[in-house]
C-alpha cells in the first residue's frame, strides 16, 4: 500500500511539475526528450532483432552479439548524458570540452570492430547487417551532429562510411551487401542531420525570442520610468528654480528691512503648494486603472501569448454606467489578474464579463488550465499579496473579491463594487474620496480660527481675499486669491 502511494505520490509530482512549466520549457523539454529517446528506439529494434539469431549458431558468435549489445548500450547512455551540453553549445551559452568525446568515440570505434567481427564469424541476414550499420553509429551521430558544421559532420561520415565498407570487404563480405551498408549509412546520416539540426535550431530560435520579448519588457519598464522622470524634472524643475531665486531675493530684501520681502515668500509660497499639486496629478495619474484600457490591454497581452479571450457584458465599460470611481476599482481588477493568468496554470481561454446589477457592478475573469495554481499567486483565503492588494483596493469602496476553483480546471474570480461608491454627497465629494480636506498648518491658529500673519495676514478686512496691487502683484502679505490650501493627506488616501 505504502509503494502504490509512493507511486502516486510521483506521478502527482511529475504531474505538478509539467504543470509549472512554461510553454516553451514544456517544447523544449519534448524535443530533449524525443531525441534522447531515439537512440533506445533503434537499440531495441535495429541493434537487438539481427542479433537474436546470432546466439543459436555457437558461442563465439554469441559472445560477440552480447558484447555488441552491452557496448551499444553504453554507448547510448553516453549520448543522454552529452545530449543537454551539446544543446547549450549549439546555442552558444556553454562550451563543449573536447575531452568529453574521447570515451564515446572509443565505444563506437569498439562497436565498428564487434560489427565486423560479427559480419565475418557470424551467419547475418542479409537485413540484418543492414540494420546493424544503420543502428551503429546512431547515437554518437546525434549529439556530436551539434557540435559541429554541417561541412564538418559530413566529411566525418563520408569518411566512417570509407572505412568500415572497407572493413567489411575485407572479411569478406559480398558485394550486394555492401551496396546495402552504403546505403544504410547515407540513411542514418541523413536522419540524423535532418532530425536533430532542424530541432536544435527551431528551439535556439525559441529561446532567442523568448529572450527578446523579456528585454522588450525590461525595455517598456525603463522607458516608462524615463517618462515618469521627465514628467516629474517638467513638473519641478522650473518652479523648484523660482522658488531658490525668491527665497535668495526674499533674504536680501529681508536684510535690508524692505517689506517686499514678504511679497517674495507669499509668492514661494504660491508656488509650492502648486507644485505639490501638480505632483499629485501626476502621480495619481500613473497610478489609477481605467476600466477601457485595462480590457484593451487585457486582451492585447492575452492573444499575444496565444490565449483566446472574450470580453462580454453591458455593451462595455461605457455602457454599464457605473460611476469612475467603480471603473478604476475594476480596471485594477482586470490589470492584476491578466497579469496573474499569464503568469500561473496553463491557460488557453480567458473571459471577462461585466454585468450590472440594481446596485452593484460584477466583474467575472475566468481561465481555464489553473490546475492546482492560483492565478492570484495565493489561495481564496487570501494568502496571495495580490487578492489582499484587491481586498484592500475595493474594500474601501464597500467592494468584494472573490477568487477559487470552479470546476473543470477553471479558476474564477469574482469582483463586486457598490454603484453609491463613486457617487458624489451633497456637500460635493465622491463617497469613495475621504473626508474633506483641512487646512494645512497655516490654516488655523491654536484656538482653532483662522491665522492671521504678523505682516497684515492673507486676508483683508471682513474676511475676503486682498486686492492685487497695481501692475498684477499682490499686495505685501496677502497671498493671491486663486490659491488653494492645501489639501491634508487624508483626502488622498491613494497617495499615503
């Protein structure tokens, strides 16, 4: 009972890992395996069948036949053993050491002699030395055809052709059988170059497209970030300037008892908070989902990695009505689990469907080829950090996620989001915006009333905004009235 679980346990094993890889590792990993295969296939088949005969006719004979069959044996696993290595040279990520072909080519030097022997003590069909020689040099041929120039591999069997015909006529072996070893190694050499260099090279190839897509990604990462630091240079750079040549004009003024001064900082002032906030723009603009281009790039990144995709629901976005707020919550929706599918299970279908209910918008995405994966990189306990960064994202909206299983190797995730989340009160914020922000330090006095500076304050008399001066500045002391407070960190709550 212990061994069949031990075997199952395995099998689950092998099972899970297949699972894990990737489509290209999974194609690779067929093609090692196929050609490492090969050489056993003909071993059983062309090296093991003509010598069966050869055991009943004496014991030289037999002997021979068994040595023929353990060196080839040998042989062969030599080749399994190359086989990963001569791909990695064919590639160019590693070197093949020279060395490593002695021994394989003492074997198959050893298993030419036993052949020969063979053909001249032995009483061979005249198939049966066919198939000898199409199976003899099979497994040295194919790592070692990796290894070198087709030219190169050519000329080396041109040459093993000349000598073991010639071998063969020399023991004696009639003509018409050695028109037939000539053509059985024009097929083995044929075979082999046709089956294993185009491989190698369509998985090179692979490889080297797979390796290009991740550098374009690396690629798209920094450029975005170069345009993010250009933003934020366009953003800060002139007016951080402007605030270094007020404050230093400010000091001077200062220093010499001129009230100026005082219109130099209020106009640093001005310029800060301006700058805070067109901060705060562009940061909350690379940060915030739009529900349409989050299903356009969905399904661009799905179909591009041969996933079929359908998008259904409410005649799109635009059509479900739901407030933007409701939107950007379920664009990040779309966004992290378009990500999670490519990069969990083995999926070959993805919906997305958006449907509206009385109160409440559900955004389903369903994949198939999950297995035993999570697309979410956790369980539907919330273990994974993007269904918690979910949870959070849509809990302050009142929204849910749900994410598991849903049969036939499905996994599905379910996002609910509240219509009165976006919807604005009456004093005229989003539900989902936070309090309303308060002023800043400047703002009020100890006693909790506005304050007042020491040089006139920033109002004028009766509470409203002071007058510009002449010739579009404002007056000493009095801030200009197009400015805004600052907002508190709490009316952010996506920048904390």
């Amino acid at each position: 009972m212990k061994g069949l679980r031990g075997v199952i346990g395995r099998v689950r094993g092998w099972r899970r890992g297949w699972h894990e890889r990737s489509k290209l590792q999974r194609i690779d990993l067929y093609t090692r395996s196929t050609l490492a295969g090969l050489p056993w296939v003909f071993l059983l088949s062309w090296g093991l069948l003509p010598l069966l005969p050869v055991l009943g006719q004496g014991p030289v004979p037999a002997v021979l036949a068994v040595a023929f069959f353990a060196v080839n044996t040998a042989l062969c696993v030599l080749s399994n053993r190359q086989l990963g290595a001569a791909f990695a040279h064919h590639r160019g990520t590693e070197t093949f050491p020279v060395r490593r072909l002695r021994l394989p080519a003492a074997l198959l030097a050893l298993l030419t002699g036993l052949m020969v022997a063979l053909a001249a003590t032995a009483d061979l069909e005249d198939a049966g030395l066919a198939l000898l020689v199409l199976d003899v040099p099979l497994a040295f041929a194919i790592p070692y055809v990796l290894l070198v120039p087709v030219r190169t591999y050519l000329v080396h069997c041109a040459v093993y052709a000349v000598v073991l015909v010639g071998l063969l006529a020399a023991v004696g072996v009639p003509s018409g059988l050695l028109f037939g070893a000539v053509l059985s190694m024009l097929v083995v050499i044929l075979l082999v170059l046709s089956s294993v260099r185009p491989s190698a090279w369509s998985m090179s190839v692979m490889w080297q497209a797979e390796e290009a897509r991740d550098m374009q990604a690396r690629l798209a990462v920094a450029e975005e970030r170069l345009r993010f630091g250009r933003d934020m240079h366009d953003v800060l750079g002139r007016n951080l300037s402007v605030i270094a040549l007020k404050s230093e004009l400010a000091v001077e003024l200062a220093q010499r008892g001129n009230p100026a001064a005082v219109d130099q900082m209020v106009e640093v002032q001005r310029i800060a908070r301006a700058s805070q906030q067109e901060v705060r723009d562009v940061v909350r603009g690379y940060r915030e989902a739009d529900l349409p281009t989050e299903l356009m790039g969905a399904r661009g990144v799905l179909q591009a990695a041969g996933i079929s995709v359908t998008v259904e629901g409410a005649d799109g976005p635009a059509g479900i009505g739901a407030p933007a707020a409701v939107q950007a919550a379920l664009g990040w929706v779309v966004r992290e689990t378009a990500t999670n599918v490519l990069r969990h299970g083995d999926p070959t279908h993805c919906s997305i469907r958006l449907t509206r209910t009385r109160d409440a918008v559900v955004l389903e995405v369903e994949n198939d080829g999950a297995g035993a994966t999570d697309p979410l990189g956790g369980g539907g306990d919330g273990g994974g950090s993007g269904l918690a960064g979910l949870r959070e994202r849509l809990g302050a909206l009142g929204g849910t996620v749900t994410a598991g299983p849903a049969g036939d190797d499905l996994f599905r995730v379910t996002a609910t989001v509240p219509l009165t989340a976006g919807r604005p009160d009456p004093g005229g914020r989003a539900a989902s915006d936070g309090p309303p922000p308060s002023g800043g330090p400047d703002a009020s006095g100890p006693d909790g009333q506005p304050a007042t500076p020491a040089s006139g304050g920033p109002t004028a008399s009766g509470g409203q905004p002071a007058a510009p001066a002449p010739g579009g500045r404002t007056a000493p002391g009095s801030p200009p009235a197009a400015s805004p407070p600052s907002p508190a960190p709490s009316a952010l709550p996506e920048e904390r």
